[in-house]
C-alpha cells in the first residue's frame, strides 16, 4: 500500500508563464563549512505580457533555507508580511517593480544530497540543475525566468583559495582575518539551474584558445594537487571540440574564460553551468595507467557535451522541465556526431544503439516507460532518462536524415538566432527546421508525444519476370502505460539491395526516371506501405534500416545463411555487425529452447565460421572487428524473451562464449599476439581498435581451462602497460577459478588504493563477476574501509554494477538479491534520494520475469512504498511500479 501524504504531480498541460520576472541577480556568498549566509538582491517585476494582476502574492521556491533577513525596496519586513513552509516564502503585497534582499543561512557540510551547495572533498561547489538553487536561496526556481548574475564570494584564503563562478573575474580584494573575495560577473541572460560556485584549495592547468574570428579565449581546468597531471586529454578534448563547433556549425564560444572544475562527489556526469562547467572526476581525469580506453573516450564526450550546451542548453535554454529534451537529446547528437568524427563513425554508430538497446529499449517496455516529452512528473530528476536523452538523440538524426546534414545546420542556426536568450520549446525547434526543409514535421512529432519503441515488419517479394522487387513496411507500437493506442509515426527507413556478389544495387523506385545508386530513404508514414523497385533481375539480398536510421525493433524472416552474407558483404558497416548480432541471437534462442528440453547444446557451424573470417580478416577496422566478435548482451538476450529467465541466458550466452573459445582458439592466439602493441600507449582511434581486438580475444581465450590460455591474463595483468590491458586481465580473472585470482585482486587494491577512480573499477570488477558467491563478496564490500556512502561513484561502482550490470547474480532465484538492493535503497533514500532512485529502477520491471520472481519484487518494491518518509524520488519509482 502506497504512503497517503502522496506528493503532487506537475503536469505538462498546466504551464503558465511566470507571474514575475527577475532581471538582475546580485548575490554574496560568506561561506562557512556549516554556516553559510547567502545574500540575494533582486530586481523583480510583474511579467506584464501575461497580464499577471495586481494582486498576484509573489511566490518563491526554498527548501532547507534558514530566512534570516527579508526587504522589500529597503524596506525590512516582519513576520507578519510573508509566509515560509518548507518549500516557498510568500509575499502578500509587493509593487509592479521592486528590489527584495534576502539573507539566508544555509549548511554545506550537512548536504548528502548533493543539490545546492554542498562540500565534496573539503570545496565547496553547487548542483543547481535541476531544482538545487531553491536549496541555496529563495528564488523563482524554474528555467524560464532568465536573469544577469552578478556573485560575490567571500571565503578564508588559505583553505579556500580559489574563488569561481560564472562569467568574467571583474574583481578581487582582500579582507580582514585573512579571508579573500571575488567577483564574477555574467554578461548572459541564464536560468538559476545554470548558476554555479567552486570554493577551494584547487590547481589551475591553463591553456588557450583561438576562436574563428581571432579572439582569445583563456581555458582553465580545476583540480586537486595530486590530479594535476592527469588533465591533458580534457585540454585536448576541449579544444578539439571548440574548433569541431566552429567548422560544423559555426558556433562559437562567447566568454573570455571557460572553466571546467572537476569534483569526487557528483550525481551526474557533469553540468554545462555557463562559462563553469562542474565535472564528475571520472570525466576529467586520464592517464594511461588509470584511466581504460573507454574511459578516454568518456573524458571526450562528456567534454564535448558540456561544451557543446553552451548554445543548445545555455544561450537557448528550456521554457520548462518538459522540454529538458529540446537541450539533452539536441546535444547528445552533437555530442554522438562529434565522436563520430573522431573516433569513426561506425563504431561510434554502433555503441549508441547498443546502449539504447540495453537501456532504453527495456525502458520503453516497462512501467517508467515515458514519451521524449513527458507529460507528468512527480520528481523531475527521474526524467533524467535514456529516452530524454539517448532517444531524444535519434529523433534529432531521424530529422537530419530527412532534411540532409544542410539543410539541419540551416535550421540549427535559425533556430539559435531567433531565440538566443530565451527559453524556448521543443515546437521553436520543430519549426525552424520546418521553416527551412520546407517539410511539414506535425506528424513527425508523434515521436515527442508517444512513448514506446515501434515495430517494423518487412515483406518481400522478388518477381523475375517483371524484375521488380517488392518491400512491404508495416510499423506498429505496443502499449504503454497511460497510452494504450498509438498513432503511425514518421519513419525514414534506409534500405540498399545487395546481388549474389555482394555488390551495391542501383535503385530504382516505381515512377522514377533513372535509376540511383546506394542506400534510398524510404518514408514510412502509414501502418502500412508497399515500395517497388524496378530493375531488379535476380533475387537481392535486402539490407534494411542501415545505420540505424530509426529507433525500432526490426521484424525480417532472415535465413541464417543470408544473416552470415550480410555480416561478410553489407557495404554498410553498421548492418554488417547487425547482422552478426541477430545471428547470435538466434543461436542463443535455439539454445534456450534446446536447454528447457534438456538436449545437449551446441553451435551452428556457420556461426563459428562467419565469426572467423571477421576474427582473421586484417583488412577490417580492428574496432570493427572486435564489436562484431563480441556477443550480445545478457539483457538483450532478455529482451527478445516473453519471459526473463537471467540465468538460462547466463548459462547459455558462458556455453556460447566457451564453445566459440575452443573453436577458434588458434586464431584468436594469432589476433591476440599480432595486436599486442609494446609501444606507447596512445589514444587515437587506431591504437584503441587494436587493444579492443586483443582484449576480445583475450576475453574469449580466458573461457578456456587449459593453462596457457590461463596465464595469458596473468601475464598481461602483470605487465600490462596501461589500465585498459590490466583491467581486462582483471576481469577475466575476476571471473575465473584461477588460482591467482584473489591475490591479482589484492595487488590490484595495494597499488590503487590512493586513485579513487581506479578503486571504483576494483569494486566494480567484483561487483560484475559471474560468480555463485558474487552477492556475499558484494556484502562484505561494503564493510571495505574504502567503501563510503558520500561518494555516488563508489556507491555506483559496487551496488550500481551488480544490481544493473549482472543480472544474473542479481536475480538469482532466492530472491536475496532484490532484500539486499531494497535495504541500500531505503539508506539512500534519506540522504541522497536521487542515487537511490536510480538503483531502484533495477527492480521496475519485474512483470517481466517468472511469477516466483514477481512475487519477490513485488515484495520489496511494496516493503519501500510503505517506508516511512519516502522521498518523492523514490517514491515516484516505487509507485510506478507497482501500478
């Protein structure tokens, strides 16, 4: 049974424009570890465009605040002229324009939470995204009151002496009792959500930049003493994102500084606060030996992500928190196109739509299931989701694939100019890129409103006689909650036909003039459509959705011999891995059936076959290589199941892995040396292709019992230069009956004990192994000394990975797992409830497994809803689920 205090949910429907605007903020800091007093001066004045009345009391946001002055105009006001609870302050009577100052004390030290001001490794530092400036000062806490910030910030000089916050340094002093100030000053109109304030004892790593239009932008990155040496690639990074915006889009920075701080102690990834971006450490700091190669990769996105919001996110921002899409998933494909064009645009193809598929897809199928645009919310830091962002992502590229890469910058930049300084819609940006495609896109915005991943099933017919060949798109969307029938949505469909050869077919549609060569976009509007193409001598082999190009589960009747063509032919690199991974999806399928029958298992022949021509063919893009070799997910797996059953997929995906271990043993020895670099590491795109290919094999060698594939770990965890060959060393043993498996674990912890980042890979490692024991190892961990609860990384690291990174230990059939995350779950909820929603979420989905498993979850979901003081994160999660 549910609490009865039910929080209240905000709906999208109900929006209406600020009674008030606030067009100048002045604020000063006095910070003190447990007493610090906030001073706000702001110049307010009735939004008169919407006709706000006389009348109308003025309402400001505030939670956990101690109101320790009010004025209104100079004038001091009483007790008896406003109102405070515990989440606003009300002012009765207040003019058409008028100054109010407030002073209000507030703790740091005392923050869990991590929203507001808080301390993370004695600095302080802010998170006001999404409602974390309420937490500092009363305010008009939502994202379309747009205001100049001036900060002010007082502080002791030797523990705390930087002093930073958005904008341009315009002034410095000292003050008695040997404590300093600063003064920043943003010439930008910014939502408070952007506001941001770093206090500590930092290093600064300075370079420059050179904009296209001359002028000099000074970059400065933030850290602690000991990382300063680990900041080189985010330097890089940056720079190299900086000029990638200028050259694709025209963008170009606008500040005369531009400050990254990197923090242990962070919810997110990172912020894109204007001209101060606040950094998770993990996506700062790299070196060779403690950082992988998807760690460097990380540092680059996440860089380039931030960056990039300077336009979509900070000059452009969001008229409310239903819109947050129109900036994340806007930037995630900036992001995504800007990896793409470092890092390959294949690979980085393929990544995307494995993390979609392994996140958001299951999303789209369970209880939280939720549109781009949501409609309702009861927490909106829940709606920091894979479909806001990752699925916001690709209806952006659906939009581009339709328009053209030119036409989208055009509507990119016309989107931007028209309301640069506001806070705009989702519908402001539909209809820039309306306004110059001459395109109408109302139907195409079904995919903002509609929650759920679509279904496109695909017919063919050849005719020889008349050479035509015939593709027949039908789409269809299960129901999700609160939306039981869907409308078709606007599908762009890329489609190329391949001969016997392999070879490119040219396209001919029925009506067209001339034929064109390469992949068509097919424009799939109804619940049905029927293409012809003319020309078509002898029976093509199809070669649907390439790229990607719409984020759909794909229904063709494939034999396996014209899966394995694709994986050896398809000219488009993404449909080859595709291809590969429905082939071992069906296999692993196969296997789950011959298991429940009690047969004996084995793999096709043509399977283990197509994986070594890819595995021996040098010709190929190692990276390329590695992803097609690497088999589908355990959660994927799932997800073509009616039924969940986590371990028969464990156990079927291990036989798998093994039997293609001991066929192709040789060749992946060969592989393995023949990619084995000595030199120095590098993180360009080839070196990290060549150790993904011989850590894959590696991977597969480790599956084996015989000593010599045994010890290729152990040797390479000993000598291995750099931390992506050690971790994946660690990991094979991690997960082995190797002899030295425990005492490589403890090495591995004396030598890290120090990198707080690396331990977080210790845990991690542990966390994730596929062990029977892997629960009571996970328990005993968090009596480590070097576990803490403050930390979200560490918290992430250990009860993150194995209740969402391993489900097969984590549903194992007893149910302790589910008792184990409930209880971490209700210790969170009171100190940082928003970590301890996002660990809920492993246990959202619980319809989807065996009625014993159902009934477990259930239990522990019902056990947190009837909690006592229930955060409204929490309690929106639980509540969800269990509808």
């Amino acid at each position: 049974m549910m609490n009865s205090n039910e929080p209240k949910t905000i709906h999208r429907h109900d929006y209406q424009p600020p009674p008030f605007l606030i067009d100048q903020v002045e604020l000063l800091f006095d910070l003190n570890e447990e007493r610090t007093v906030v001073t706000s001066r702001l110049a307010i004045r009735r939004n008169h465009t919407v006709g706000s009345p006389a009348t109308k009391p003025l309402v400001l946001a505030g939670r956990q605040l101690i109101l320790r002055s009010l004025s209104l105009d100079g004038r001091q006001l009483f007790e008896t002229d406003y109102q405070v609870d515990g989440e606003s302050l009300t002012i009765t009577e207040v003019p058409a324009a008028f100054r109010l100052e407030i002073i209000t004390e507030i703790n740091p030290k005392a923050n869990t939470a991590l929203e507001g001001l808080y301390l993370s490794s004695g600095n302080f530092c802010t998170q006001c995204e999404a409602q974390g400036f309420r937490k500092i000062t009363y305010f008009l806490d939502r994202p379309d009151v747009l205001a100049r910030y001036r900060t002010t910030i007082i502080a002791d000089r030797q523990r705390y002496p930087v002093l930073l916050a958005n904008g341009n340094l315009v002034a410095q002093d000292n003050r008695p009792n040997d404590r300093h100030e600063a003064t920043w000053e943003d010439p930008f109109p910014k939502p408070c959500y952007l506001f941001a304030l770093v206090a500590g004892n930092l290093v600064q790593i300075a370079d420059r930049f050179t904009t296209a239009s001359g002028r000099q932008v000074a970059l400065h990155i933030y850290v602690e003493q000991q990382n300063r040496d680990k900041c080189d690639h985010a330097m890089s990074a940056l720079k190299k994102a900086m000029r990638w915006d200028e050259e694709t889009y025209g963008l170009e920075y606008d500040l005369d500084c531009y400050m990254i701080v990197a923090v242990d102690d962070f919810n997110m990834g990172a912020m894109e606060n204007k001209g101060l971006n606040i950094f998770n450490s993990r996506y700062v700091l790299a070196r060779p030996d403690t950082a992988t190669d998807a760690d460097f990769q990380g540092v680059e996105g996440v860089i380039a992500h931030e960056y990039f919001h300077n336009w979509t996110g900070n000059r452009v921002t969001c008229r409310d928190w239903f819109q947050l899409s129109l900036k994340e998933g806007l930037t995630v494909f900036r992001d995504q196109e800007f990896s793409a064009a470092t890092m390959g645009r294949a690979v980085k193809r393929i990544e995307d739509v494995r993390l979609l598929r392994s996140s958001q897809f299951p999303e789209d199928r369970g209880p939280l299931a939720h549109p781009v645009r949501p409609d309702s919310y009861v927490e909106i830091n829940n709606f920091y989701t894979t479909t806001v962002y990752n699925k916001g992502a690709e209806v952006i590229r659906m939009l581009q694939t339709l328009i053209g890469a030119g036409a989208f910058r055009r509507g990119l930049n016309l989107y931007l100019e028209r309301h640069d300084g506001q806070a705009a819609t989702i519908e402001d940006f539909i209809e820039a890129m309306a306004e110059v495609s001459g395109r109408d896109f109302s139907q195409f915005c079904r995919w903002y409103s509609q929650a759920g991943t679509p279904l496109l099933a695909v017919e063919t017919c050849h005719d020889p006689r008349q050479q035509t060949f015939t593709l027949t798109l039908r789409q269809s969307c299960p129901s999700t909650p609160g939306q039981e029938q869907k409308l078709p949505f606007h599908l762009p469909v890329v489609v190329g036909l391949l001969d016997a050869e392999g070879r490119e077919i040219s396209l001919q549609l029925a009506g067209e003039a001339m034929p064109a060569g390469g992949s068509r976009v097919l424009e799939l509007r109804e619940a049905e459509e029927t293409f012809q193409f003319m020309g078509v001598a002898e029976l093509p082999v199809l070669s649907c959705l390439r790229g990607f190009s719409a984020p759909v589960i794909l229904k063709i009747d494939y034999a396996d011999e014209n899966l394995a063509f694709l994986l050896a032919h398809d000219g488009d690199d993404f449909n080859r891995w595709e291809a590969g991974q429905q082939l071992a999806v069906r296999i692993m399928l196969g296997l789950l059936a011959e298991r429940r029958a009690g047969h004996q298992l084995s793999i096709p022949s043509v399977f283990s076959e197509a994986l070594r021509q890819v595995l021996v063919q040098r010709e190929i893009d190692p990276a390329l290589r590695a992803l097609a070799l690497t088999l589908p997910t355990e959660t994927y797996v799932g997800e073509q199941l009616e039924v969940i059953d986590p371990l028969a997929i464990h156990e079927v995906r291990e036989f798998m892995a093994h039997s293609l271990a001991t066929v192709l043993r040789d060749d992946l020895l060969v592989v393995y040396e023949h990619n084995t670099d000595p030199g120095p590491y590098s993180p360009e795109p080839e070196a990290i292709g060549r150790r993904s290919l011989k850590n894959v094999c590696l991977g597969y060698l480790m599956k084996l019992a015989d000593p010599t594939s045994q010890d290729l770990g152990l040797r390479q965890f000993h000598l291995g230069a750099n931390m992506t060959d050690v971790l994946a060393a660690l990991n094979g043993l991690a997960n082995s009956d190797h002899p030295q498996r425990q005492a490589t674990l403890d090495a591995f912890y004396r030598q890290w004990s120090a990198e707080p980042l690396v331990l977080d890979k210790w845990f991690a490692v542990q966390a994730a192994a596929g062990r029977p024991d892997t629960l009571t190892t996970v328990e005993q961990l968090l009596e480590h000394p070097a576990f803490t609860w403050q930390n979200p990384n560490r918290v992430r690291a250990l009860i993150g990975t194995f209740c969402h990174g391993n489900p097969a230990s984590f549903h194992e059939a007893g149910g302790a797992g589910y008792g184990f995350l409930a209880d971490q779950v209700l210790m969170l909820n009171g100190s940082n409830p928003q970590i301890a929603a996002r660990l809920l979420t492993a246990m959202t989905r619980w319809r989807r497994y065996d009625e014993a498993r159902q009934e477990l979850m259930c239990g522990q979901l019902e056990r947190i809803a009837a909690a006592d003081g229930l955060s409204r994160d929490v309690y929106e999660i639980a509540a969800k689920s269990l509808a």
